[in-house]
C-alpha cells in the first residue's frame, strides 16, 4: 500500500475543512438517501454488532482501528491533531 504524500494529505485536508456556504450546506444534508445507501449502511451496522457483541468490545475495535489509522499517517497528518472534533 502507499502512503499519501504530504501534498495528498494538505489537499485532502483543504476540502475537508472549507467552510461551505449556508446553500451548499443545505443541499448536502438535504439530498435524499438512496436505498442502496441505506442498505449498506444498515448492513455494515448489522455486521459491526454481530462482530463485537458488545460496547466494550465495540470500543476497543474502534480505537485499535482509530490506533492503526494513525500508524499509517505521516508524521504531518499526526501532528495536526488527535482526530476528535473540534469545538
């Protein structure tokens, strides 16, 4: 697998934190849901729950998960936070 470059990582992140207008924002959120969506939504929800029964367990999946994200980033990507929201 290759690793997104530095440049990957500050155009991805430049999409990902523009501030979009009230109009953009309104036709994302407001653009219906196909069922094929739903259904792989749904599905993948099905399939997490099976496999980890529990919160717990549904816990300590994400944050090995979230664990082995981080190990894949560069050190740029790290370095920018710890991936929770921000206020």
């Amino acid at each position: 697998m290759t690793l997104p470059t530095a440049e990957d990582i500050a155009r991805a992140r430049a999409v990902a934190e523009r501030r979009m207008t009230p109009e953009e924002f309104h036709a994302y959120i407001d653009a219906p849901m196909s069922d094929a969506e739903r259904e792989e939504i749904l599905s993948l929800h099905r399939w997490f729950c099976m496999r980890y029964p529990t919160p717990l367990e549904r816990l300590e999946a994400s944050r090995r998960a979230w664990k082995n994200a981080q190990a894949m980033m560069p050190e740029a990507a790290r370095a920018h936070g710890s991936g929770r929201s921000r206020p």
